[in-house]
C-alpha cells in the first residue's frame, strides 16, 4: 500500500506539514468546542465523561495501558500519535488505521462499538488528498474499483450491523482484533513487499470478477466489524494475482474512501436506535484522519532510506506483539 501513500500531493503534503503548528493551534480549539457542544447538547450519549467504560486523566481502568486523556487533550494525544503511527505503518506497506484502534481502545479509551466508526473516520479524513492526486494524474481504477465497491460497501454495512448487534462488548471484540492483527502481523514479517517494477515477470492470474467481489465483501464485513476500510488487504491479493500496482493502488484507496464513508454513515444511523455508545467519536476520528494525513507523507518520503524488508519485520512484529496482547485480553 506504499504506492498509495506515495503519491499524496507534495504542494499540499508540504504545506500541511509546514503549517502543523499553527494550524492545530487554530484548529484544536474548534475541535474541542465541538466536542463540548455535541457531549453536552446534541449527542449526549457520546460525551466521553458520561459513556460506559471510559475514564478521565484523573484515573485509570484495567486492561488499558495508562490513564486515559481527559476531554480535549484526547485530541492533542490522538493527532499526534496518529502521525507516528502512520509514519511507520506506511513504509511497510499498511494503513495506520490497522494500528490505530488498538491505540484508541488501550490509550485513549474510546468506548466499544464506538471505536470502530472512528477508526474509519480516520479513512474517511486521510484518503482524499490521495485520491485528488490520482484523479489528477488520470488514475481512477477503472473498472476494478467498481467491482471492489460493489462487494466492500455491502459487506461493510453487514459488518457494521454485526459489530453492533452481536459483538457490542469488549471482550468478543478483543478476539476480533487479535484475529485481524495476528495473522496480519505474521503476514509483514514473512513475505516481502510488492515490486511495481518489471511487470511481465509477474505470473498473471487475475482473480475473475465474481470470486473478486465475494473477496472485497468479506474484506469490507471484516472491516465493518474491526475499523479498516479494507485496502491493506486487498492490494497484496491484486498486486499479487498479476495487476499492475498503478491500477491497484487508486482502486483499493477509492474502495477503502467509499467502504469507510459508508461504514460511518450506517454506524450513525444505528446510533439513534441504541441506547450504548455507537457513533463515532467525531472530534477524535478528525484529529486521527489530520495526524494520519501528515503521518503518511513523511513516511512515504522516508521510504527510500529505510530498509523495506527490515521495515516490514519490525512492524509485523509489533503487530503480532499487539494481537497477542488482545488475544490474552479476550481470552482472560
């Protein structure tokens, strides 16, 4: 997924790296005025001082990691950590929204099933400024974007009504990332990563029509369920069935844009049937989707003078370390 991160706009990418610093100081303030207008007039199940299973600064809950940050410092602590994680996850080749939800649940303490909108909101903020560049460029998917929609969209909307319905509470959910994570992770540190150069070396075995859209509707319910818009997982089947990576690439970046959109519009709608915490965490998902947005362009710059290989084995190492970690969390 490199080559999706690699072609952000540099003009853009430049000026939303130089300008981080004041523009957060603007920025910040509204996101946090928002935060305190949706928890205490619009949307009171969300506020995060009266949701279940979420603590304040000034105390801590078993299973996370830490204390928890306190309304708006959420903000700061999210933008901040998804730029890290997004410059180390996108030279091995994944999104950072792989990692981000076992960093929203451990640290930040969103609540459950309200994590797994916000992380596709990190998506839904994250991915233009890639896709403006490719539909620049006059690089669209053709076809095979519609065929992966097809199937995500479908598959993330039973995804999202399952994740609600039938794993509302954290201890399944626990299961569900270490599901995910553990063979992702294992995946990163024993494959290398996919070459774009010399394309007829390449066997050609094009995954047919039907078989690819059943593929990207599981691809899209696992992530409806978990919080992925799915491309990480389809790119290295594409690339590696034979199709060019330049095709691929604005394919599952539009298919992960649309099936995440769609994800969080279908989680706020169940939101006004529940009486738990079901829509995303606006205010964070943006900050996530801001920090993940810088995050995948330095990475992307700094992948020349990294080590693909070495990249990929430590990354897949943390992420198996990560998936172990909710492994024994579920199972205990």
């Amino acid at each position: 997924m490199h080559a999706i991160y690699s072609a952000w706009p540099p003009r853009f990418a430049y000026v939303a790296c130089r300008y981080m610093h004041s523009a957060g100081a603007y920025y910040l303030p509204l996101l946090f005025a928002w935060r305190n207008r949706i928890g205490q007039r619009l949307l009171p199940e969300v506020a995060r001082r009266n949701i279940a299973r979420h603590c304040s600064i000034s105390g801590s809950r078993r299973g996370y990691f830490g204390r928890v940050p306190d309304t708006g410092w959420a903000e700061v602590v999210a933008l901040a950590a998804a730029y890290l994680i997004a410059v180390v996850t996108t030279p091995a080749g994944i999104s950072g929204a792989v990692l981000l939800l076992p960093f929203q649940v451990t640290v930040l303490g969103t609540p459950s099933p309200s994590v797994t909108p916000t992380n596709l909101l990190y998506n839904v903020v994250a991915t233009p400024g890639a896709l403006y560049r490719y539909w620049r460029q006059g690089q669209t998917g053709g076809r095979l974007t519609l065929v992966l929609i097809t199937g995500t969209l479908p598959g993330v909307i039973a995804g999202s009504v399952i994740r609600v319905k039938l794993i509302p509470g954290p201890r399944v959910f626990d299961l569900v990332v270490a599901a995910v994570l553990i063979p992702l992770g294992t995946w990163l540190a024993l494959t290398p990563p996919a070459r774009g150069s010399n394309p007829d070396r390449r066997p050609t075995r094009l995954i047919p029509a039907p078989a690819l859209m059943a593929l990207a509707a599981i691809v899209g319910c696992v992530g409806g369920i978990y919080g992925i818009g799915g491309g990480a997982f389809l790119a290295p089947v594409l690339i590696g069935s034979g199709r060019k990576p330049s095709v691929v690439a604005p394919a599952a970046l539009a298919a992960t844009f649309v099936t995440s959109a769609g994800g969080v519009i279908t989680f706020t709608i169940l939101a006004l049937q529940q009486h738990i915490s079901v829509a995303p965490d606006w205010p964070t998902g943006i900050a996530l989707g801001i920090g993940g947005l810088a995050g995948g362009y330095t990475g992307a710059r700094l992948q020349s003078r990294m080590p693909d290989m070495l990249i990929r084995r430590l990354v897949g190492v943390l992420v198996i370390g990560i998936g172990a970690y909710f492994l024994s969390s579920g199972l205990g």
